[in-house]
C-alpha cells in the first residue's frame, strides 16, 4: 500500500482520521518558522542589500500548527518519529511530541557534503539539518543502525535523477538511509507533508508500506508519476544484524 493523497494533513480527513497508534514510523520535513521560512526568499544584489526573490508555495509554520502536527503524530505513531526541523524550533518540536506523550530521544544531523556555501559571505552556511528524533509509546526502541551516531551525510536532492523538483525537496539516498535505519519492511511510513514524495518513493523501494499528505496539486501529481516508477529493489545486504545473522545461517545450511 502506497497512498498519496492531495490534501491537508490537517483537515478533518487528514491525520485526525488515522486511528491511534496505526502508523509504525513517521518521517517528515514540515514547514519551518516564519524567520527561517523568510530567510530563504532572500536573494543578495549589489551592495550586500538584500530584497526577496520570490515566494515559497507554502506557508510558514505556526506554533500553534506546530502543537497540533506534534500531538497528531504522537497519537497515531507507535515507533519512530523524526522531524526535519529549522534550528530555531528544535527544542520547540521535541517539547511539543512529548507534551502529547511520545519521548524525545536525540538530535540527529543531516550533513550536506556538497553544500551550497553562504554568498554573503559574512556568516557560515548550514552544514546541516536538524532532525527531532522521537518515539511513541507503542512499542520498545529498536531501529537497525547498532551503535552509529545519528548522522547521515549525502549529496543534495539536485544531483537525483530527474533533478529537483521542489524547493525543500529532500535527497532520495537520505530518506532511503532514514527509512532503512528507522522502519522494516511491510511497516508503514508516514509523511504528513510528502512534497514530490520522496518519503515514500523510498519506502516503496524499501518493501514499506506508506501514506502522505500534499496539499498543492502540482507536486502531488509530481509526487504520483515518482511513485508509478518506482519498484520495489530487493538488496542482499541487510542493515538490521539480526537480518544478517539469519541471512548467513540460511547461507550455511
């Protein structure tokens, strides 16, 4: 089962629908705050004056927004919750999924290898993005990653196939590596805010099953074509070690 529904994830058919605890793992990179959100309509001119260079076709986020996405994710998700999240609303997203009753765990890092540098020039460029990892009250901590740090360096969404398609649009090898380490195959991943749907793209390639929410029609039908490509891609290299230890027991009898 791979869903794409044209939508808010907010509205009374969105995530207030799902029952509880009936998604395993949650995966999503929502809009960020107002300043952050601003920031990055800016385009320099001569002179280092700054005007902006265009909207984004999305919204900011608001706290309140923020309160009701947290608490929606942490009723409907039993395992891991992660969260792609401006620098400014990390503590803000961590206090808000454990006010709703699931449990922050830690900071992980989305490194940038071959990130755009700063042009100003008169402050550092992100090296990377900040991921709220959380977890519901549904199940035990496990994931298949052993005892690596919570960081995952790939190229950005630019150099996929097909090129980048939305303006926050997230790398294919990162959301494959997230979906890998955070979920197992037949689970279902959630992205209340799918974008061109790499989330799930990974998922269907991975064997997840999966379910998103995008509420402008012209990156759900991107999203959509995506999707009906995409096929399932068995590999022989299981991250999970128990996976790998019962793979080379099967291999020696």
């Amino acid at each position: 089962m791979i869903d794409l529904r044209l939508g808010n994830c907010l509205a009374p058919d969105g995530l207030a629908a799902l029952a509880a605890g009936s998604i395993d793992v949650a995966i999503t990179d929502p809009p960020f705050d107002a300043r952050t959100h601003r920031a990055a309509l800016e385009a320099e001119r001569p002179g280092r004056r700054r005007k902006i260079g265009g909207a984004l076709p999305f919204d900011a986020l608001g706290e309140a927004e923020l309160v009701r996405i947290a608490a929606e994710l942490a009723r409907v998700t039993r395992r891991w919750i992660l969260v792609f999240s401006a620098e400014r609303h990390v503590e803000a997203w961590a206090a808000a999924l454990e006010r709703a009753g699931a449990r922050f765990i830690r900071l992980g890092f989305a490194n940038r290898t071959n990130a755009r540098p700063q042009m100003s020039g008169d402050r550092p460029a992100p090296a990377a993005d900040p991921i709220v990892i959380a977890h519901g009250t549904g199940a035990p901590l496990r994931w298949n990653g052993g005892g690596r740090p919570a960081r995952w360096d790939s190229p950005a969404a630019r150099f996929d196939e097909g090129g980048q398609q939305h303006p926050t649009q997230k790398p294919l090898a990162l959301m494959r590596a997230l979906v890998a380490d955070f979920s197992e195959p037949g689970e279902i991943v959630l992205d209340p805010f799918a974008g061109v749907g790499t989330t799930l793209v990974a998922a269907k390639l991975l064997g997840r099953r999966a379910l998103g929410w995008e509420v402008n029609d012209v990156y759900h039908a991107a999203g959509l074509r995506r999707l009906s490509g995409t096929h399932e891609q068995l590999s022989l290299i299981d991250r999970n070690p128990v996976g790998v230890a019962n793979a080379v027991g099967q291999l020696i009898a």
